[in-house]
DNA sequence: TTTGGTTTTCAAATCGCTTTGAATGCAGCA
DNA sequence: TGCTGCATTCAAAGCGATTTGAAAACCAAA
C-alpha cells in the first residue's frame, strides 16, 4: 500500500492525499477526514526511505556509545538511552545507536554526515579538549552534548549536571560532621564531569581552610573492582580516612566491600557519600546502611535531551542550549559523625 | 557530493560509478580504481535513504526494548546492545532502538513493517506463549529471538542458553555439597527463561529423590531489593535454607547483605551460585568471597545475534536458525560443604 | 453573466540512488 | 573488410515520497 494506491484509491491526487496526511491547511476538511480514515483503514505509513530522500531529513538521531573511552558502554549508557527513546518514540523519530571508538572518531563523524544517516548527535562523556565538538561543528552536524567541554569555545547545545556543586556539598556536608580524611574515588580522570567533581571536592575542603590530601585521591572507571581497590588502599593508610565520596553506585558497592572487610562500620567508623544516577534495579535507599547520595536520574536527562533536540529541529539555536541542572544531596544512614 | 557529481568529476556514468563502488564484476579493474580513489579523496558515501529507496531495503535492524515488561530495560539490554551494535557497525547496518509497550506491541510492529523502517527484529524476553511471534511471521517481517517460547509451533529463529541445564547443575553441585534446603530467586516468574531455571532447579533436586520447598521459591525483577526481600524472608524460616541460587548480580547482592544482615557468613554458613551475564564492572571474581555463577555472556549472544541476522539477509532460512548455548559453572568461594 | 479572489486539487519535477536493457569499443577470425 | 563475441559503458526508468507552479472549482460582488 503506498501512496499511489491510496490516493487511487480514493479518487485524489498524490499531493492531496500526501497533504491531507501532513496536515498541509490548504486540504479541506471533509477531504482530509476521508484521507485519513482510508489511511487507517487501509493501514497505510509512508515509506520511511521514500520520505527521508524528499524531505532531506532522515528523521533519526544518532547517540554516540563510547567503546574503547574510559567510559564504556555501562549501565548509565542503558538508562540515558531508555531516556532519550522514549521521548523521541512519540515523534516517530528512530534513535540509531552507533558505538564509536575514540582512535576513529572523526572518520566515523564525516561518513554519518556524508551518509545523511542522522539529522543530529548525542555525544557522551566529554574531555575538556573534546575535539569532537569542533570537528561536527566543521562538518555541520547538529549535536548535543550531554556533559560540558571545559576549553573550547565553538558554541553549542549542551546538558550537565552541576558534578562540582554535588560534590562541593556532599564534601561540606562531611566536613560538618567533622570528618577531616575525607577520601575521593572519582570516576575516570580524563572526563570533565570527573575534573568538576573533584574541584567541588577541593574547594570545599580548602574553604575550611584545610589542604585535600593528595594520596586520598583516586579515580578510574565505574567498576565495584576499582572501587574495592581503592578503599582498600585508602583504609589501609594511617590515620585511615573517616569518610568516601564515591563517583557511581558501582563504585560505592566496591567501597561498601572495602569498609567491612576492614572491620569497620559503614555510617558509624566510617561515612560515605555516593554520586546516584537512579539506576531502578539498584536503590540506595535499599542498602543496608541506606546509602547517602548526590542523586540526578541520568534517564531524565536522557528525556530532557530528546525534547531540546527536537527543539533545535524547529530551529532553536543550539548556541542557547546550556541547561546546567542541580543535583540533589539526599542524607541517609551512611554518614554519620566522624568518630573522635 | 552525490553521485552524480562524482560521475561528472569522472567523466563517466552514475552507473558506472555505482558499479565501481559496490563491487560489481563487469567493471574495469583500472576505472574501480580510478572510482574508488576519487571518492575516498572527495569524501563520496551514498546518501543511505537513498540507497535504501532504490533498493527496496532499510539498512537497519530493529532492537526492541520491553518499557512495561517486567523485564525492564537494565544492565542486561545494555550489554546486549552493545554486542550486536558492534558487529553491525561493521557491516554499515544501523541499530534502531525501539522501545515498546506490552499493551501496543502488535500496533508498533504494524507500524514497522508498513513503514519499512527496519529489515528485522531482534525480540527479547519471551513468554512461554508468546503472540509477538505469530504476529511478527503474519505481518512476514524477520526477526529473531533471544530466548525461547515454549509454546509456540511456529518456525522461527531464536538463540537461548541453556539455562535449565545450568540451573540444573548448579542445584546438583550444592546437593553435592551435601545442602537439602536450597533456596531459589528466580527472574520474573513469566519470562520462559525463568520457567527453564526453575525446571532444573526442580528436576535436580528430584533427581535425589528430595522435594523442592514451594516456601524458598521465589521469583520477581532482578533489582537488588528484590534480592534482598525475598532473601531475608527465606532465612527466616527454620530450618533456613543453606544455600541460595540468584537469576542475576543484581539479585545476587541483595542476597550478599540479606546473609550478611542475618550475621550468616557467605560460604561457609550459607552458600550461594548466582547467575553471571558478565557485566564489566560487576565483576564476580572480585567479590568477597568471589561468587561461584553460571556463567554466559550476554554480550557474546549479542554479537552472535547479529552474525545470525546477517545471514538470514543472505537468505539463510530461519527456521534453520536454533542456537542454544551451554553455561559455564564457574565455582568459587561462595559455595562451601553445607554446614552439618 | 462576468470578473476577481479564494479554496482546493492536480500533473509533473525532484530527492539520489540502483538496475534494466541497449549501445559501444575492441579483439579475433574468416 | 565484415562479422561475431566479449568486456565495458551508458541513458533512462524506476523506488515512493514531497513540493512547485499551474489549473480547476467555487463563491461573492459588479
């Protein structure tokens, strides 16, 4: 079934049934119902393909999956993803992964371009240098940018969370208590959100006029194994720290391990605050202790950059896109007084 | 850059040129050459919707993601996703996501197939009677399915693991071990997968002459919490089971703490055999004590999944294509002799 | 009954590729 | 020289939509 029949079908030429079906006002009304009714009747959908080559849009967006980056395709990659496509399912617009290896960035770029494949990008997980910017913005591709770019000054869209005011908190929030040693295991050290955290993390302790302690300070990919290993270490030093602040919840399940096999109590010996991207399979506040947190659902944003996306395709400036979002400091039974 | 410019450039037919490009035979070896060189240096990639409505196909195949299943999309899909993603990108063929509803599934896919939108379907989660399938062959779009339905006598393809024989070992093993009272948290209580861990956890313990307790089965989303709950509500009976089967990591560390909370030491008090997926950062090995699984990667059937679509593209017929993988028991120190 | 101005509809061109069926060039042979 | 056969190349016709520019239909006013 396809467009020729229909408006065979009924009568009418192609470019009325294809403006009846478009929502075009120069259609009369009573023409438009019978098109549509037909349309449905008859389970009439437009040729993707067809539509995509005579409009020059191809009516999809591309969301960019790390391989070989520090960050891998994780379990925030997933909930993100799940965000942006249900939002975008409603407009009939096709979320096209594409996984991506940081050697061969710019090639893979220029054929997506070329191709016509997506009208515009998601990127993930910037560094401060991000050469990706400049080189869609070269190349005319349309894109978003879900984190911040510290250093480059070609304007564009971008949505981030506020990781140094998170983390700037969460340190205060310690410090309050009374913890001094307070450990840091960041996520990997090449990112800026990473580099942000852990600016909120050293402003805070240096406003209380103390000095961040180098060798209390880790990072690496979001793997419980890298979490373990660093509170290990960190426990192991003496005087041991008294609090964490752990990038991921996957981290976090490495320091929980750390803490005990150290003999020690989570929220009583030692404090801990870690960064929640609302995973549903894994709750804070179901741990035992419940789990302190800088909380910001990762799959909202994912959502929130569906809308801006489709917000640029009708023309929205991608230079007025700058959402920065506050994150939550949720206060549960991990942290405590720092023991005396 | 189209192809007609590049033609033009080169002084010969688009025909020609595509010829060139897509490896026909009857081209001049020396004008391939001259061809392929121009476009590389011109940046030449076919406009895809193009290709794609010359050719009749899309180019892309369809992932759908269960929103209101009670299979969320999770860490497993992301994994997923990424095994096939990657053998795609080789092969230029995009990944569509397409999340879906379980009320409108059959709508959605209508929607597909009439828009030709994707050339297949990779399906996920199966039920034992699952109608997607009959729906899917009626409308004569390929697909594939991960999992099995048990019900359904329609020819299809589908790759699965073995997991009745997998959770038909493990409960052997922990019988070996000398546990009677072996507790089970399976996935969700519908997914055939489910169906076929409980089947081997049965016909194991059966095969001693011994009873299943109907009181330690129990069954729902793979989130810690689930873990966790039905967990702590199992060693609460007496006597309490002393050994545990988990459907996932996740489940899995809600199990560890629930031990924990019950101040029961993990391999020698109580054992336990989790199911594995192999995420990266949810390493069974690293835990402490490390966590005895049946292991399989759901990233390798990923990867397979898309080896075996492509050769259904190539004509392979798929009701030739039934794969099912065995799993690994992977022993380590979560499971102990039971405790006399 | 014209006329001028709206609506409403249409035929044909277009998007950029693939593919069909025909044409061309060239070598070998009588 | 003329003919056959093979290897190359080409012009033109799709693919199924959108969109342009023109025509038809309608209506109210002159």
């Amino acid at each position: 079934m396809k467009l020729k029949d229909l408006a065979a079908e009924l009568g009418l030429s192609q470019t009325t049934v294809s403006r009846a079906l478009n929502g075009f006002p120069e259609v009369n009304e009573a023409t438009r119902q019978r098109v549509s009714e037909a349309a449905r009747r008859l389970g009439y959908r437009a040729n993707v393909s067809a539509r995509r080559l005579a409009t020059g849009r191809s009516g999809a967006i591309g969301v960019t999956l790390p391989l070989q980056r520090s960050l891998h395709f994780g379990p925030h990659t997933s909930e993100f993803l799940s965000g942006i496509s249900e939002r975008m399912a409603q407009h009939d617009i096709d979320i096209v992964v594409t996984p991506i290896d940081a050697d061969d960035e710019v090639p893979v770029f220029r054929r997506l371009v070329a191709s016509k494949r997506v009208d515009a990008l998601v990127l993930s997980a910037p560094t401060p240098n991000d050469e990706r910017i400049a080189a869609l913005t070269e190349l005319g591709m349309p894109f978003l940018m879900h984190g911040r770019a510290d250093n480059v000054k070609i304007p564009h869209a971008w949505l981030d969370i506020d990781n140094e005011g998170a983390f700037r908190r969460a340190t205060s929030h310690l410090l309050d208590l009374g913890h001094t040693r307070i450990a840091m295991i960041n996520g990997p050290e090449d990112q800026t959100f990473a580099i942000h955290r852990l600016r909120g993390f050293r402003s805070a302790i240096e406003a209380r006029g103390l000095t961040p302690d180098p060798q209390l300070i880790g990072g690496g990919r979001f793997t419980d194994e890298n979490g373990f290993r660093l509170a290990q270490a960190f426990l192991e030093r003496r005087p041991r720290p008294t609090a964490f602040l752990a990038g991921s919840m996957m981290t976090a399940l490495g320091v929980f391990r750390a803490i005990r096999l150290a003999g020690l109590e989570l929220g009583k010996d030692v404090s801990m605050i870690a960064h929640d991207d609302v995973f549903p399979y894994l709750n804070a506040d179901n741990m035992v202790p419940s789990m302190s947190t800088t909380r910001s659902s990762i799959r909202a944003a994912g959502a929130r950059i569906a809308e801006l996306l489709l917000q640029m395709q009708d023309g929205k400036p991608p230079e007025s896109i700058h959402e920065l979002w506050p994150v939550e400091l949720v206060l549960r039974e991990s942290t405590g007084p720092a023991p005396r």
